[in-house]
C-alpha cells in the first residue's frame, strides 16, 4: 500500500506541474480564470505530493497496520483529487 501511495503522490504532483505550465502558457482549463488554475496547480503539486508521500512513510513506520489504517490510506490516496 505504501509504493502505491507515493505512486498517487508522484502521478499527482505531475498533474499540478502541467495545469501550472498550462496556466502560464495561457490555457484557462475548464473556464476557471486564472486564479482558480494557480491555486489548483499549487494545491495537486504540494498537498498532491506531501500528503500521500507522508501517509507511505506513516504506514511504514507502524508495525502491523490495521483495517482502520489502511482505509484512511485509500482515503487520503483518492481525497487530493
């Protein structure tokens, strides 16, 4: 469960980096303006990226994880996007 975690964080950290170079090429994705893409590049690249990588590095440090644990994984995995 940890690699696919930092997979979800590696795959969204990748999308902020191209909505932002979209937004500074001009491309106003899905009509939004321009402050709504800046915020939403920074949120997928830094929140995209922390998050997940700091949930993989917490399941690694517990020793046996429980049901609970590995749930709040898969939420934190789908709950950036």
């Amino acid at each position: 469960m940890d690699g696919t975690l930092v997979t979800v964080g590696v795959v969204q950290w990748t999308v902020g980096a191209a909505w932002h170079w979209a937004d500074r090429a001009g491309v106003d994705a899905f009509g939004f303006g321009w402050l709504v893409g800046r915020l939403t590049a920074a949120h997928f690249h830094v929140a995209g990226l922390v998050l997940p990588v700091l949930t993989a590095c917490l399941l690694r440090s517990v020793e046996k994880p429980s049901t609970l644990d590995r749930g709040a994984a898969a939420v934190v995995a789908g709950g950036v996007a």
